[in-house]
C-alpha cells in the first residue's frame, strides 16, 4: 500500500477537521497529478529543487528581518501565564506584498510541475521560497532529469538522511559572576534574543520553558513573526513569551511510509526527548530543581536563561530525518526571524559531489547567515578518527564535546576491604549487607534461562534467597541492545524485596561507555569488566557448598554500597571526549583536506543534566522523569547557541562572522589545573589513552563565556567573502551560481584567506603569505604578537608590535615557510597580547609540508 493512504488511514479516527488540517500543515502547498501516492512509480525519490530566481530574502533582504517585524498581539492567557500564540494567529506584520509574493512563488513552483510533468504522476511536498527559492518534490529519476534540464532550475539534489548527534555547567563556565554579571545577571541574560532549535520537538509543559516569572515578566521579541501549531498532542496555550514558537516538518518522511503516529507525534511535541534537552541547555529557565528518581541533583539553568525559544521539529524518535524537513524548517526559521539556528543533527554520510558545502543543508544556512542568523552546529559523535567532523562549512559555528569538571562517583566496599570503583544515581547502603548472584538464587523454572541473570523478571527468583541482601545482576551486550533495561532489573529487585543491587560487566561488552543512571534504591553499576571479575573471585571464594549436592549452603559474601548522589569536582576538566568528531575538514568525499579549522571550538557535552520530555523514549532509563544526563557534541552545540545569545545581547550589530570570532579568539588551551587540554585518543579504555588536544581536536579551545563577552578585536567576514571562497573550489562555478545566484567572476577565494579567527593550510608548498585584518571594539590598546611555528615550517609575524584605536583595522602578515618535507598535520600559534588585558588567540594549523628539494639545488 502507498505511503501517503496508509497514511491518511491512519488519521481516519480522528475527527475530519483535524485529519484535514494535519494533511495541510506537513504538506503545505503540494500538487499532484493521479493524486494518491500508489500511483507514483516504486523507483520514486524524495529530490530538493532549486530554481535560478531569488528568494523572496533575497529580494527585500534586511526589510523583512527590521522594518518588517512587529509585534503582534498575544491573547487568551493560559497555562504558563501570559501568552498564547495558537495556529491560528496571523502574524500582523507580515506585508500584504510579502504575503503575495510567498504565494505568487507557490503558484509558480506548481505551474512549473504541471508543465515539465505535463499528465505524469508527482507529489510536492514544500515550497521553499524564503531562503532558497525551490521546492521538495516525490518524483522518478527520469523526472528529475526532465526538471534538472529545464532553464528556470539550477541545481536538483536527492534528499538524504540525517541523525541527532545541566545544573553545574553554567558555574563551571563562569557565568554567575561573568557573563552573566556583565548583561545584569540571570534575570535579564539572553532577553530579547530567539534561538531557533531544529531538533525532535519539545515538551511544552516543562518548567524550564514557562514564562511564570513574576519576578520580572518576559517581554515579547518584537522581530519575531512565529507561529505555534495547535494539535491534540500541542495543545492552545502550550506557547507562551517565553517559548514563542513552534512547528514541525514532516513531509519528506511521510511519503516514505515511515512516519509513526504512536511514537514520533505529528506535532512539535517531542516524542524522542532530544529536543527538549537542548533547547533547556541554550535557554532553559533559571533555577528549576533537578529531581530524578527522587533524588535532588541540584538547580538548572540554561546558558542564556532569558532568552526565547522557536522550535522546528524536523527529527522523530523512530527513523531521525531528511534534508527536505531540515531545510524546510531552517526556511521558516529564518522566515520567522530568529537570531540564532542551533542544529544538534548531522548528515547520515559525507556529501558527494564537487564538495561538502553544496549540499542542501548547507547552502540553506549560508542563505541564514547572509539574513544575519548565527548558526550553531554539533560536530558529530563518530570521533576520535581524524576527519570524522560531519559539519563542514566556515559559515557554520561547530562545536565538539567536552568533559566539565562535575562526575559523580560510586564505589563498593567488599567484605576483604577492596573498593570498586562503579557509577549509578543512587544512595548507599547504611552497613554491609550479604551478596547474593542473581544466578544462585532462581527458582527452579528458571533454571535454564540463560538471560535470568540479567534481573529482567521478578517471577525467576526464590524470593527468600533475595530478600534483605544485595541483588548481584549481570550486565550484557543485552543492555547495550536495548533488549534488557537498568530500570526493569531495578524494579525486579524492588519486588524481591532487595536491600540493593549490584550490576557486574559481562566481558564480551568492551568499550562500551555506561552513563550514570538514576536509581531508587542502593545499586551500581561496575563498569569494567576486570573489577567485576575481582567481586565475581571474592564472592565466589565465600560461598560454602554442600561437597555432595554441590548446592550453596551459605552466601558468604559481603559489601557495602557508599552512594553516587554527592558529585566531585575534578581539576582536570575539560578533556576532549573520545566521541567528538576531528578534523581536519573533509572538503569532498574523496577526502581531500578543506582549508578550514573544523571543530571551531568545544564545550561541556558529556554527563550533561537537562530538562526531559514526559513523552521521551530516547533514554529509557529517564523515562518519566522531568530531566536526564545526557552525552554526545549534540549537549555541546546549544551550550554555545546560548553563549552566542549573550553576545548577541552585548553586541546587537555584531556579525555573525563577529560572534564566532569573539567565541573563538578567546577560547581557553588551558584545564583547570593550568595544564593542556587533553583529548581522548581511543574509544576502548578512553581516560587512559590521552594526549594534548590539537586545533583538529579542540578548534580554538574551550569556550571562555566571560572573556567571548570582551574579545577586544574581532575577525570579520561577509557572505560575499564565502561566496568567493566557493568559486575558489575548482570546478564550482555553476554550483555558486545554482545556489546563491551569484555568478563567478576574478574574485575567488582560498579557504586559507577567509578572514577567519584561524588559518590552516592543507598544502604548504615551500613558502605562502597569509593576511589576517583585526577590528578594534574595544578601547584604544598596543598589542604584542607572540607565535610558535608548526613542526617543519617557519612563520614570521608582521607588524610584530602595533598600536589600534578604537573602531580602527589593522592587517597581519602572516609568512609561511616549509622547511622540510613532511605529510603529518602540525601546529603552532600565534598570540596577540593588549595592555590592557585582552588575549586574542589564532590556531595555525599546517598539514602537507614540501620543502626546497635540497638535492637537486
């Protein structure tokens, strides 16, 4: 059967108002010939066509995003307090001329079909028309050749496949006393400014995005023109001041056949749990307590805690997502206003093609960048590979994954006085208490399970053996799978009548890294399996058995749980996480190096508190829980998308180029204790495998939140400049002139000379000067260049002393020389030193080196 009527079958329940409304909103404008989707070829394929004319951004430009956006009334206060914006709510400032324009495009897009695909079968699923003017349209093959070789289109791409990739972070980052003191404190850090987070939804209903503040009311964001869809499962209220937006895009994987009502929602809300973390990360209410299985961790509180929050769901817990929704949403966001785009998603593979930065993602976000949208993008979690970075771009801002100086710690105490290092969310045990293996104690119609160690069934087990001791279960590859779960073999042990458990690692589970998980009564979870082998040895030399029958006569065995509640503070943090994806920047899919820094920095991403959704599936261990520990570059990107909404606030003209380059050139090299940041090099054993992190590693560095809000010089680029360095790419004219327009004259463009706050070169052939111009923001200051060279070259810095006024430029030349012949990636530094206090810091980063041939001089 055909996707799009199993589809519609599936809504047949509901009441035809809805049904009807629900086609309308994941489909938008879309037209067919031979309506029903059966009757689409079965080679048909979800394409992403542009057209050479310019989008409706392009035409009126800044007008849309200044003079446009006024504010509209919210009304009928509800829920959380002070707002509504239902479906239903026409925007008012949105121009009549606009207006027409967006449908005088639709129409345009349909007339097109109609006569290219005269009498043939197709389904349109968008209309893009804000950012990129262009559609998304289900189509065979050889229709899409017929619409690749029409004049008015310019570039057709299949659509493809892409994947998703906290209480203390805000101290560990300084932002009581730093940031935040400079922009007025909590109560005012990030107002005003929009982050638009394109993700799996979000709970609405959660405090972290309530605009309840009596203290101080949430002002409406006057430039912001978004609208909040109404659905049985996003009902009227559930948008408000302080979440001011919300939609989902689905279309490209409904005509896949792949949607799943049940569980991935045809609303914005979050059926996965992904969405709402992030989003309580960039902008999550100040001061909301942290309870997990009844344990309280502390207070949250996102980076910019008063800034507002769009939502565009465009990934779904079952299947992730496509380009065709990402794009889609990253069109409306834009169309919307917001001030910031924070993508925790990758592509599924390494874009084909000419290179990486073609592809439909990317050159949507250059669209958002030329409209004055920072956008925010997680590095990937397939570390710790070199080119394993899955955001390629230098216009957009990627981020890997730290550690933060925050772990909570568990350990055993056996009865012969060894301790056990473990993890697990739970308290302790007041005394010893006797250890009895779950394989020791089942009944006999268990006997032969061979998976009843695992905890998974109350019904296996002769309760009497259990009840009062410690339940020792086993840990498999099984848990790893999802097949069996902590909090099943928890609430087997809860029936058993257990005074706690204990989760030994099966030795075939190797390299697998176990987050804390919250628990209601004494456990842990012993994460190596050469520790478990130590208990399994003493509890086993303290069993006594019947000589005969061989059965256990007594459990001899004793230990002392000592509780993970109470966290640690390490001194080492931050480490670069062995998941967090490297550079160098793969600029095509042969592997060719770009010449560009990639990560460009990275922040806290690892054991990560933030708000959860009561609907979220993604952790089954925090299922009905408000807030969860997550891990992974996807915690690390909205840390920085909310930093960025503080700059944004300080700096309301700073480029988007400028906020990067404040984040950047301010970044730490430093850990806590002063030493080099270290970057885990193996995803077996990652905490003893460690060296000092490089630029393909860390980018810039750590994040410095306080010093990124006083960068004293800033690195500026415009869009015109990354449209030069496009046509740089050999063989990419008739790409930029697809997708931006733009034609390709003299003016092109190295990576290496985009005015970037970094300069790398993938090929350094014997000698290469490189300038780098500095603005001046600050007060009037005489810098000093400091710099140390990469392994097999020399530089030399000029001028190497300057003075800069306030508002004035100054150029650096940079000067390049290979001095042997050497194919490994090497790094070196250069550092501008103020008299009054700034720190500006430029990562070199240099990877094929080719000397003078001395043999042949």
């Amino acid at each position: 059967m055909g996707a799009y009527r199993m589809w519609v079958e599936l809504k047949m329940e509901k009441d035809f108002s809805f049904k009807l409304f629900v086609v309308v909103l994941f489909l938008g404008v879309f037209v067919t010939c031979g309506f029903c989707l059966e009757d689409v070829d079965s080679d048909a394929a979800v394409y992403i066509v542009t057209l050479k004319q310019a989008p409706v951004s392009h035409l009126y430009g800044e007008e849309l995003r200044v003079k446009g956006h006024h504010h509209h009334q919210r009304h009928n206060s509800k829920n959380h307090g002070s707002g509504n914006v239902s479906r239903l709510d026409k925007p008012s400032h949105i121009s009549r001329k606009h207006a027409h324009n967006v449908s005088s495009v639709s129409r345009m897009h349909d007339s097109l079909l109609r006569k290219v695909l005269r009498g043939e079968n197709y389904l349109k699923l968008y209309s893009y028309h804000y950012l990129i003017n262009g559609f998304a349209v289900l189509v065979t093959p050889q229709q899409a050749f017929k619409l690749a070789n029409r004049r008015e289109v310019s570039n057709v791409a299949l659509d493809f496949s892409v994947r998703t990739a906290t209480t203390h972070t805000p101290q560990f980052l300084g932002l009581p006393l730093g940031a935040w003191a400079q922009e007025g404190g909590y109560e005012t850090a990030g107002e005003g400014i929009v982050i638009g987070f394109i993700d799996t939804g979000i709970d609405p209903m959660h405090p972290s995005f309530s605009d309840n503040t009596p203290e101080r009311h949430y002002p409406v964001p006057q430039h912001f023109s978004g609208i909040c869809e109404v659905t049985r499962d996003f009902p009227s209220g559930s948008c408000n001041r302080k979440l001011v937006g919300a939609r989902h895009f689905a279309a490209s994987a409904i005509t896949r056949g792949i949607f799943n009502t049940t569980q991935d929602y045809a609303s914005p809300f979050d059926g996965d749990g992904h969405g709402t973390h992030t989003a309580s990360v960039a902008a999550g209410n100040h001061g909301i307590p942290v309870v997990v299985a009844g344990h309280h961790f502390g207070d949250a509180s996102g980076m910019a805690p008063r800034a507002h929050v769009a939502v565009y769901k465009a990934l779904y817990k079952s299947f992730g997502g496509f380009a065709a929704d990402v794009v889609a949403a990253i069109d409306q966001a834009a169309q919307d206003g917001v001030d910031i785009i924070n993508l925790s998603i990758t592509p599924n593979r390494r874009p084909p093609g000419v290179a990486t930065f073609f592809n439909p993602i990317d050159m949507a976000l250059l669209s958002a960048v030329k409209a004055g949208i920072f956008v925010v993008q997680a590095a990937g979690n397939t570390g710790p590979s070199p080119k394993s970075v899955s955001s390629f771009s230098p216009w957009i801002f990627t981020v890997g994954a730290s550690t933060h100086d925050r772990v909570y710690s568990n350990s055993i105490v056996l009865g012969n006085n060894i301790t056990i290092p473990g993890v697990g969310f739970a308290p302790g045990t007041d005394s010893m208490y006797t250890l009895v293996m779950a394989s020791h104690a089942l009944n006999d119609t268990a006997a032969n399970d061979m998976y009843a160690g695992e905890c998974q069934d109350a019904s296996s087990f002769n309760q009497t053996l259990v009840q009062g001791n410690l339940l020792v279960c086993s840990y498999s590859v099984r848990f790893v799978l999802g097949l069996s779960t902590i909090k099943q073999a928890l609430e087997t042990s809860k029936n058993l009548s257990a005074a706690g458990v204990v989760f030994c690692m099966d030795p075939f589970v190797i390299g697998f890294q176990i987050n804390p998980t919250p628990m209601r009564l004494p456990g842990i979870i012993i994460p190596s399996a050469n520790d478990s082998k130590i208990l399994l040895q003493y509890y086993n030399s303290s069993l006594d058995q019947d000589e005969v029958t061989k059965r256990i006569t007594r459990f001899g065995a004793v230990a002392c749980i000592s509780g993970g509640l109470k966290a640690n503070f390490s001194l080492s943090a931050p480490n670069v996480m062995f998941y967090s994806a490297r550079g160098p920047d793969p600029e095509d899919s042969f592997l060719d190096d770009a010449d560009i820094l990639k990560p460009n920095l990275v922040a806290p991403g690892n054991l990560i508190w933030a708000a959860w959704s009561s609907g979220g599936m993604d952790s089954v261990e925090f299922e009905g829980e408000d807030f969860a520990m997550m891990s992974g570059t996807s915690m690390a990107a909205p840390h920085v998308a909310g930093l960025a909404a503080l700059i944004k606030q300080k700096f309301p003209n700073f480029s988007t180029a400028a906020i990067g380059s404040a984040l950047s050139t301010t970044a730490s090299l430093y850990d806590k204790y002063g030493g080099p940041i270290l970057a885990q090099r193996s995803y077996a054993n990652p905490e003893s495998n460690q060296s000092p992190a490089t630029p393909f590693d860390m980018g810039s560095g750590f994040v410095n939140a306080t010093a990124a809000l006083d960068p004293g010089l800033i690195f500026d680029t415009s869009y015109s400049d990354y449209v030069s360095f496009l046509c740089g790419i050999n063989g990419s004219a008739p790409l930029v002139l697809n997708h931006t327009g733009e034609s390709c004259g003299a003016s092109t463009m190295n990576g290496t000379d985009l005015n970037l706050p970094s300069i790398t070169i993938s090929k350094l052939n014997q000698s290469r000067t490189v300038q780098r111009t500095l603005i001046n923001i600050a007060a009037n200051e005489t810098y000093v260049v400091g710099w140390s060279a990469p392994y097999g070259a020399s530089i030399k810095v000029t001028p190497a002393r300057f003075f800069i006024a306030c508002g004035q430029q100054q150029v650096l030349n940079v000067v390049f020389n290979a001095t042997t012949n050497n194919s490994s990636p090497s790094f070196g530094r250069i550092g501008l030193f103020g008299n009054q206090g700034h720190v500006v810091n430029i990562p070199l980063s240099v990877i094929v080196k080719v000397s003078y041939d001395t043999t042949n001089s």
